[in-house]
C-alpha cells in the first residue's frame, strides 16, 4: 500500500495490509508453534534449553512457556507489521524484519527437526 499524501514515502502508517504479509505472518506464527513442539521433543530427549527465561519458564510449567513464546511473537510481528513502512537506521526498511523473522524461525525449526529426527534414529524413543 501507498500512502495517500504525495510528500510521505516514508514512516507512514497503512490501515490495509497486502496478503503477502498476512501469509508471512501465519507462515512465522506456524513455525513458531513447531519450534515450540521441536523444542519439547529435544528437551524430552534430553537437550537442554539455552534461553534461560524459557528454560525458567519450562522448568515452571511448560504449557506456559509455549503460550509466552507464542504471545511474545505475535504482539512482536504486530508491531512490526504496523510499523512496516518505517525506515530505521537511516535505510533499513522494518517491513525486512518480517522477512528475517521467517528465514531465521526457519533455519531454527529445520536444525530441531534434524536434531530430532537423528537423535530418535540412533537412540530410538526414550523409554
């Protein structure tokens, strides 16, 4: 989406959104659902969490973790989303941020899934 005044091409704010972003967004929220499944398997497996608020927040109660994990990353690719025409650090447009986040959650769910599917192959399910 454009912005209706000429002057700002810029640190504009939209109140429609394209669909590429709404899939980007389901496609992040997706993945960050599996890492948080991928991440219970290997810590059942006996991996061990490296983040020490979620290992906290694990240790607690882990259906509570996960429904922060999940919450944290929604509100934060909200923010994101609204500000997505903003410029930062004089050339980085935020809207990129989106995209980081997907390829980054999914190099992370591809090395848990790898992870776990060797750890099973030579270990075989935990008794």
């Amino acid at each position: 989406m454009k912005s209706r005044r000429q002057d700002a091409d810029t640190n504009y704010y939209v109140d429609r959104y394209e669909t590429k972003y709404f899939a980007l967004i389901c496609a992040a929220l997706l993945l960050c659902v599996l890492d948080a499944y991928l991440t219970l398997r290997i810590l059942h497996f006996g991996g061990s969490e490296l983040n020490p608020l979620m290992l906290f927040l694990i240790d607690r109660k882990p259906t509570l973790a996960m429904i922060a994990k999940y919450l944290g990353m929604a509100v934060s690719i909200v923010i994101i989303l609204i500000h997505k025409n903003f410029i930062v650090f004089d050339r980085l447009k935020v809207r990129l941020f989106l995209y980081f986040i997907f390829i980054i959650y999914g190099l992370l769910v591809s090395y848990e899934a790898y992870v776990v599917l060797t750890y099973v192959k030579i270990a075989g399910p935990p008794v």
